[in-house]
C-alpha cells in the first residue's frame, strides 16, 4: 500500500512539472470599489461607495486613489488601463485622470488624461502600460455629480 501512494504521489508531481508556468488572465476587470479609495479622509465624506462605482456627492472636487498589479495580467508583455467615469450632474464635467507607474521602490512616471462629458453621460480614459512596472495607479480629480464606474486592465 506504501509503494502505490509513493508511486501515486510521484505520477501527480510529474503532472504537475509538465506545466507551462503560471497562468495570467488576459483581464483583471473591477468596479471601482474593487481597487479605488479616497486619496485623503477629509474626502471619504463626499464619497457614495456603492456596488457599481464611487460618486462624489459632494459640493467641491475630490480625489481617488486606484492602484491595480499589473502582473496580474501578464509579466511579459505591456497592456493598457482604462478607466470608466460618468457624469451624473446636470450640467457638463471637466474630469481628469493621472496614470502613475511606478511604487516606492522605482521612478514613477505620470500620464494625466482629461475627458469632458455631458450630463447623463460618460466615457472612458485609457493608457498604454509600459511592461517595466508592476504596479497601475491612478488619481482621479471627480467634480461633484461624477462617478468612477470601473477600472480595467488588458
């Protein structure tokens, strides 16, 4: 009975050795309040966090943070960010965006994009990554009546 278990367990980590690596989505896709916060308390009172976006529901502009790994979507080759804001006010929204690659450990580089919408509209900011960070951030300045909806990585 001894012998067979051995054998057994030998026959599974053999399977296991044929693998080809790791394996990566092609995707890491999440509403916002998956990878998002506010970038300070003094504006986490402003904040609506509900299950399909963070709104500002306040009267001035407040910021988010969002940080996504990208490794999770492929360690050898660059994607791109997107995020999805919409304007919920009554009147049209400036909304601006800063992508920063890059942690504590490494230069971080910043790519701010803006984005106008009309009311009861919406729209999507998207970046190309550059493969030598593992980590995605943005810092989002949100106008009163504007929502984060989702952030993803391709």
């Amino acid at each position: 009975m001894t012998r067979i278990l051995i054998v057994f367990f030998a026959a599974i980590a053999a399977l296991c050795s044929l693998r080809a690596g790791p394996a990566h989505a092609e995707e890491v896709f999440g509403n916002a309040v998956n990878y998002c916060q506010g970038s300070l308390p003094s504006f986490e009172g402003a904040l609506r966090k509900r299950p399909l976006a963070i709104a500002n529901q306040g009267t001035t502009t407040a910021f988010i943070s969002c940080s996504v790994r990208a490794a999770q979507v492929s360690d050898s080759k660059p994607g791109h960010l997107y995020v999805y804001l919409s304007n919920h006010s009554e009147t049209k929204k400036d909304m601006s965006c800063t992508m920063i690659q890059g942690n504590v450990d490494t230069a971080s580089a910043y790519f701010p994009k803006n984005l106008s919408a009309v009311p009861n509209t919406g729209g999507e900011i998207g970046w190309a990554l550059d493969a030598a960070y593992d980590l995605v951030n943005l810092n989002c300045a949100l106008p009163p009546g504007v929502e984060i909806d989702y952030v993803y990585l391709t």
